[in-house]
C-alpha cells in the first residue's frame, strides 16, 4: 500500500474540520494530517487534536491565543502521561498569515474548511505551492474569483452540491453538458412569503433542518445567501455560464445536485446528508473512500421533491446571479456586505428580510473594478462591509 496522503487542516476546529477529522482517524492507512490551522478560541479542542492527530504544526490567526494553546498542548501531553522530554510538540504559529504559513507545508492536499473570505490568503498560498486544494472555504473562491481561477485544475469541492457536480460530470463529457443543477434544501423557512419572514429571530434562522453548521453558513442557508454564493461557485469551478446553472429547491436534500446533458439525461448525485462523504471525496480524489457514510436504504419507501425557488421571498440567489454575470468586484462585494449583515443580525441590530436588502444596496452602490491582487479583494470588502455597516446603522433603513 501507498504511504498515506499527508493532509493540512485549515479550520479544524469548526464543522468541516471536525468531521475531517473522523474520517481521518477511520482511514489511518490513507491519512495522516501534519498540520492544523484554527483560529485559537478553543484551545483545548485544539490541543486534543494535535496530540490525537500527532501533527508537525499547529496554526492560530490571533496572536494573543498562541500562550493558550501552548499551555494547552502541555496540560493534554501530561493528562496522558507523555515523558517529559520523550515526546516532541507541535510547533505553534501564531498571527493573522499563520493560516497561510501551514498552507504551504509540505503535504498533498490542503483542505480549507475556514469560514468566510479570510480564507482566501490560505487558498492562493496552498494552491500557488502546487498543492491539491479541498475547498470547503467557498468565499474565498467568490471573493477572488480571478485570482483563484486559473488554478481550478488544483480544486477539489467540499461542498456538498459542488462534490455532486463534480461526480455527475464524470458521467459525460465536457461537450456533452447542457445544464448544472444545484438543489436547496429551501432552508427552515421554506414556503413563507416575505411578509411572513419579518419578525424571524436568530434561534430561529439557526434551526436548519437538515444540517448541522456553523451559525453563518446557517444563516446564509435560511436567506438562501448560501446557495447564491453556491452559484457563483459553479460557475467559476466549473467554467459554466450563468444562463446553464439552475436551482431548484428538494427539501429532503437526498439529492445533492445533479447534471443534465445534451441528450436530454439527467444525472444525479444521491446519498443521506452527511458531510463525510464530501469531505472524504475531497481527501481521497479521485479516489473514492469505502464506507465513507452509509449509503441510501432503496429497500424502503423514499420521497423526493422538487419546487421551484421563490425569489419574490427569497431574492438572494437572483442577486448573486446578477452579482456573477457583472464579474470582477461584484461577488467580492456580494459577500462582504453579507458577511456584514449576518453580524448584524446574529447581534439583532438587523431584521432578517434586511439582509439581502442590505447586500443588495452595496452591490448596486459600489463601482465595478477589476481584481488583480489580493490587495485588491481586500479593499472591496472594506468598500463593501463600510458600506453595508453605514445602512445597518442608519436609523428606519435596516432596523424595521
């Protein structure tokens, strides 16, 4: 058997990270990850892994948590009864490009399960050190679009509608495509008109109903932010035009996208929602990982639905569309002013139906520019989150 592929985990305390790690820990003989990357307000969480995982580095973006995983990573070496001197620890590298620093360590595949558009540094370091990059960080990829896509033959998607893509698209060839098809689970609230979606509450935004994520993510699912930015993703991941992407709403999020060629065949990726198969796909491509999830049980009785999206409640995948189709600094800017409106709504200075409201305003406001550089993203997104915060807090306009 081959040595095991060497793995970073970037955000590994988080959803994705976590659940990369169990499929790590079922695969010992195909994975062994030598460094993490989290931000450091779980130090204990961290340390565990680190020792768990035996890894070479260990990656923190706030400087002032570096002492604490530090003295973490002690604390959990002598619980277990390590010998002083006889087991070497981590390397702990502290500071806002410390995600980057472990980006580029000496591995296979990168996987970046960071949360939002600080993700991007990490995504153009691992990908212009030719490593494969498992990207569950789709901001980054919105975000920098021109910058991250002449490196998308390096790209291997996380996401669980993007995975789904990429396996339906082995079923033809590339001349062969007609159509990709992303599917919505349509969010907790699915069916409610707008009207019916003013006094929503964020206990109630984060009561997804079929996935356990992280509290944005969560929130970008209930507007359907989340399927906007999926969107833009596939048209970039896979070098698709807009006007050839659908979405369409299957609540029971068994089918997690599908693809439709030239002859009128539909192909479609199905299995129980459970993050590890992704996430496994990602790790292992192109090979597949057995017993990954369970699969489907076609021995009993199963439903699937498809609606169509009411973008009347819902306009946020018709905004990242537009936002798309403009290119250059619009998607950068669709994401940091919605980054921006989450906030704001998770800390109830922002009603619901105002965020995408919000985004809309900074997309239409902000002048178009082209991306040439990082620094580039960098002031859109500080363009875009001044703009979204001076309309979150101008008294009538976002509070009601």
């Amino acid at each position: 058997m081959s040595e095991p592929r060497r793995l970073v985990l970037l955000g590994s305390t988080g959803s994705i990270g976590t659940q990369a790690i169990d499929v790590v820990k079922r695969n010992p003989d195909r994975f062994r990850v030598v460094a993490l990357a989290a931000g450091g307000g779980q130090p204990q969480l961290l340390a565990e892994q680190a020792l768990d995982l035996e890894v070479e580095a260990v990656a923190v973006s706030r400087a002032t948590a570096a002492q604490d995983v530090q003295l973490a990573l002690y604390a959990v070496a002598q619980s277990r009864g390590y010998a002083t001197g006889a087991y070497r620890l981590p390397k702990v590298i502290a500071g806002p490009d410390a995600a980057e620093q472990v980006a580029v360590w000496p591995a296979d595949v990168v996987l970046n399960g960071v949360t939002g558009s600080l993700g991007l540094p990490a995504t153009l370091a691992a990908l212009q050190a030719g490593r494969t990059l498992a990207l569950a960080n789709k901001e980054s990829l919105v975000a920098g679009g021109p910058l991250v896509t002449p490196y998308r033959d390096q790209i291997v998607p996380v996401d669980s509608e993007h995975s789904a893509l990429a396996q339906c698209l082995r079923g033809g060839r590339r001349a062969e495509l007609a159509r990709l098809v992303l599917t919505a689970s349509g969010g907790p609230f699915r069916g409610r008109t707008r009207e019916q979606l003013a006094d929503v509450t964020p206990t109630d935004a984060l009561a997804h109903p079929t996935w356990a994520m992280g509290p944005v993510v969560t929130v970008n699912s209930a507007t359907l932010v989340n399927k906007g930015l999926e969107l833009i993703e596939a048209a970039l991941l896979f070098d698709v035009p807009y006007d050839q992407i659908d979405v369409v709403v299957h609540p029971q999020s068994l089918v997690h996208s599908m693809v439709t060629f030239t002859d009128g065949s539909t192909l479609a990726q199905v299995s129980p929602p459970d993050m590890r198969l992704p996430i496994a796909l990602a790790l292992g491509w192109p090979d597949r990982v057995p017993e990954a999830q369970r699969p489907m049980d076609w021995t009993t009785a199963q439903t699937m639905t498809f609606e169509p999206l009411d973008d009347a409640a819902f306009p946020a995948v018709a905004l990242a569309r537009e936002a798309g189709r403009r290119g250059g600094s619009a998607p950068a800017a669709f994401n940091a002013a919605n980054e921006e409106a989450v906030a704001a709504f998770l800390d109830g200075r922002l009603a619901f139906v105002r965020i995408v409201d919000v985004v809309e305003s900074v997309v239409t406001q902000l002048a178009l520019r082209e991306l040439r550089t990082p620094a580039d993203v960098l002031e859109v997104e500080d363009a875009a989150r001044a703009s979204a915060q001076q309309l979150i807090g101008e008294s009538g306009t976002c509070q009601h």
